[in-house]
C-alpha cells in the first residue's frame, strides 16, 4: 500500500514539474511572439524621397524626404523638408509596445494649413503593424489651434511599403479634413543619397 502511495505522490510531482516546464515553455513562446509582433519590417527603414507629382500638394513645401529608422520597438519618423533654401527637419517617434507622448509632433500639412500645435500641447501617439507586417498605423490625438479655440485633431497614418520595397505609400486621415492627404515616396539607394 505505502508503494501504490508512493508512485502515485511521485507521479503527482512528475506533472506537478511538467506542468512549471510548460508555464515556462508557453511563457517563452508568448514572449518572442511578443518580440517578433513589436519588432519593425526592416523594409520601412532607410531614406525614402517624395514623388511630387504623384503625392497630395505639399504647399509650404517644395521637397520632402523621409527617413525611418529602427531601434527594437521605437521607430524615427524624421522629415526633411525644404522650402526654396530654407530646410527643416523634425522627427516624430512611435512605439510598437506603448503609446508615446510628444510636445514636438511634426505634421507635414502644418504650415500650409496654418493649423499649429497648441502651447504647451500634448500629443499622444500609439502604433502597431497590419497587413502581415507590410502596413506601419499610427494614431496621434494632437492639440491645435483653430480660430475656434483649441480642439484634438486625430490624425490617423498608415505607411503602406509597396512591392518589393521600392515605394512607400503614407496615406494621412485627419479628423478635421473630408479627404485624405497621400504621399508617395521611392527608396533613395545608398549611393543616391546625399
């Protein structure tokens, strides 16, 4: 009887063990899907140029290059515009694993519009990956000023990379616009960059 006992606490233990060893095998598993769902497409990242006569007017704007670079999780948006001789450059940052906050969010309608940021506003921004990883979403709740008073502009962006990584699609929804604004961009190669 204490041997029948005996197996049977022994067995006991044996998946009492097996089952901490699959906690901690799913756990792992759990956590480089994790990994690999807030990790960027390396695709995105790189200089890409706008293509001015296929993209929405850039007014305020004659030139645009955008460059996107990845660090795990966080992902730089730096705009590069330019104006006749004047340039300007600002960077926007988004995280795959949590929301971000920025009292420097860039919009590139911003001054052709003549909408800008509120004093001392602001902008939260949350993104993550869709279509299989091809399609970069953003959402920023930013505040603005309009004649108005201040309001919070949704600003909904999906950066779309095109077939074979040589184009890129930004396609921008705004709360306080019937139509979308797109951007289209072509890869700059590293010995066109300059």
């Amino acid at each position: 009887m204490d041997t029948a006992r005996s197996d049977r606490v022994n067995l006991e233990r044996f998946y009492m063990k097996m089952t901490a060893c699959k906690r901690i095998l799913i756990g792992g598993i759990a956590a480089l899907w994790l990994v690999a769902l807030a990790s960027a497409n390396p695709e995105i990242a790189g200089r890409w140029q706008l293509d001015v006569a296929r993209s929405s007017a850039l007014d305020g704007w004659n030139k645009m290059d955008l460059v996107i670079s990845l660090d795990g999780s966080v992902i730089a948006l730096r705009h590069e515009m330019q104006w006749r001789s004047t340039k300007y450059e600002a960077t926007n940052l988004v995280d795959l694993t949590q929301p971000v906050s920025s009292d420097h969010f860039f919009r590139i309608e911003q001054r052709h519009m003549a909408v800008y940021p509120t004093k001392g506003g602001v902008t939260k921004t949350t993104a993550e990956w869709i279509d299989g990883g091809r399609t970069l979403r953003t959402e920023s709740m930013t505040p603005v000023e309009v004649s108005q008073g201040d309001v919070i502009m949704r600003i909904t962006s999906e950066y779309r990379i095109g077939e074979g990584a040589e184009s890129l699609t930004l396609i921008e929804l705004h709360s306080s616009r019937q139509r979308p604004l797109v951007y289209i961009f072509r890869k700059v190669k590293t010995e066109d960059s300059p």
